[in-house]
C-alpha cells in the first residue's frame, strides 16, 4: 500500500467524517487493531475499554459501570483520550492518543453493568486513523459501485492487487480443482479450468486465492453461472462464478479497491499530463539592426 498524499487525506476526511463504523471481529482483524491495548485517559487515571465504534470525528466505547473510568467520565464534556493500538503479523505496532470529550454516556443494550460513552474528538484525528476508516469506507462505497468491474490477471495487476499467483484451487461441489485465474472483480471471478462445460453450471463453488502484504488465503464462496468450452481445446473451459456478496471478506474487497483505485490515479495522472500547456519560446521585438529570437528573461 503506497503512502497516500495530504489531497487523498483530506478527500476521505471530506467524504467520511460523518461515517461510522462498527469494530465487529473482521473489522479488527483487517486494521490490525488489537482490542487488548485500546485505553481511555481522564484525569491522570488510565483504563482498559472496549471500541464500539468509530467515525472521523467521534467514538464509542463500551465500559464498565462499577468500574472507575465510568466514575471519571461522569459528567458531559469531561475531557479525556482514547488510546488506539494496531498490531500486524510482522510485529509491526502503531499507537497513538485522540483528544476528545465527553458528549453522552448511555446503557449499554439496556444493562445495568455496562454503559456506552460517546467521545467527541476535539479536532481532527491522526491522518493514520483517516486514512485506515478511509480505505474501509471507501472499499465499501465501491463494492457497490464498482461490483462488475472487472480486473485483468497481469504482471501488473497480481502486483497492485497484492495476488501472489494466478494458478489456484476451486471447489466445485466440494471437489478441488486446478485452475488459472483470468480477472477478479468485486462480484466475481473467472478462470480456465479443464471440465466439461455442461456439468459445471450452477454449482457451488469455493475458489481460494493467495496474497501476500499482508499474507493470507483469502476463501470465496459462491456459485458458477458461465461454463464455455474453448475453442480448440474441448477439455479446457472458461468458468465464471459469481460471489455471495454477503460472505464476501472485507480483506478481499480491499486487495479490489486498492488495484481500481490505482489504476484510475495512474489514469488521471496521465490525463493530467497531456492536459499540460507546454512553455512556448516567446518571441520578443527585435530592435533595428538586430535578428533573431531571444528565450523569455524574467
């Protein structure tokens, strides 16, 4: 994932500030967020507490109510800061603190032991904090926009996609088979495979891709809707499945967001070129009984 620009911040700032998100398992596991050593400060006192949620200008914590962050936090507009902590499988740690204060503390799902605090940020968070809530909200945004755009399998593309190889596994009935994966899309994917076209239409089917930054195997699981022979080679077929969007992983959607997102930088990168007006000579007067063209002098 390449650095993003102070431009990249701000657009997602602009975009997303409203936006919450919710830290359900998944969300944690993607943002390398560990629930372990997230902690709310107030008055010189520091204690453990559980991320509900988070948006770019607030979050919600869920705490206990015997518990003595819930005695400091009483009264509304009492400041205090919330402590984030990731950590990722190379070892890897970021943390820092957001300011903010205190806007509501209510019943957590209606119960007496525990209480939700909302903590308004006092200003604008780390640009690291933006820039992760950013990714995830926009992978969203486009899983739904952009769901048929379909991505080519190349050098090129296994590299901004993060795709450690194009030869994989799909389960079809629960049977594994090899295969070559020819592009992906939020939706779905197609591959060569070999088969009869006729018995692999709608099966169900698990197709297992590999990535690596972060390393993982990614499953996916749907169902095959296109099986065609091809032309000249009657044992191989091009299989096309498409996803249960609902069992989607998020980690997936990412590795699709950030190869679209790229290439549509790269090609307004390069409409931004060509729309460049190159610097013409100037040709400046020529006094009398002198010739030629002089360059531009400030």
């Amino acid at each position: 994932m390449g650095v993003m620009t102070s431009q990249q911040i701000s657009r997602f700032y602009d975009t997303y500030r409203d936006v919450e998100i919710m830290f359900s398992k998944e969300i944690i596991k993607t943002m390398n967020l560990d629930p372990r050593q997230i902690y709310i400060k107030c008055n010189s006192g520091q204690w453990p507490c559980i991320i509900n949620s988070s948006s770019l200008m607030l979050a919600k914590i869920i705490i206990g109510t015997k518990g003595g962050a819930y005695a400091a936090i009483q009264k509304i507009n009492t400041p205090v800061s919330l402590r984030f902590f990731f950590s990722d499988q190379n070892g890897q740690t970021m943390s820092f603190f957001v300011n903010a204060h205190i806007t509501a503390i209510d019943p957590y799902m209606n119960s007496t032991e525990l209480a939700i605090a909302t903590l308004t940020f006092n200003s604008k968070p780390p640009d690291d904090l933006i820039e992760m809530i950013g990714r995830l909200l926009e992978t969203k945004d486009n899983a739904i926009k952009r769901k048929e755009e379909r991505i080519a399998i190349t050098a090129e593309s296994k590299r901004r996609l993060s795709l450690l190889k194009e030869e994989t596994i799909v389960r079809i009935q629960n049977v594994p088979r090899n295969c070559i994966v020819r592009d992906l899309s939020f939706s779905g994917a197609k591959m060569i495979m070999m088969g009869v076209a006729p018995f692999l239409k709608n099966k169900e089917a698990i197709l297992q891709l590999d990535f690596e930054e972060p390393r993982e195997t990614i499953t996916l699981k749907g169902t095959t809707i296109h099986a065609d022979p091809i032309e000249g080679r009657k044992e191989l077929v091009t299989l096309c499945i498409k996803f249960d969007e609902a069992s989607v992983p998020i980690a997936y959607k990412l590795h699709i967001n950030n190869c679209l997102t790229a290439v549509r930088q790269k090609m307004l990168n390069s409409v931004n070129k060509q729309n460049q007006v190159p610097v013409q000579a100037v040709q400046k007067p020529v006094p009398d009984g002198q010739t030629g063209t002089q360059s531009p002098q400030s």
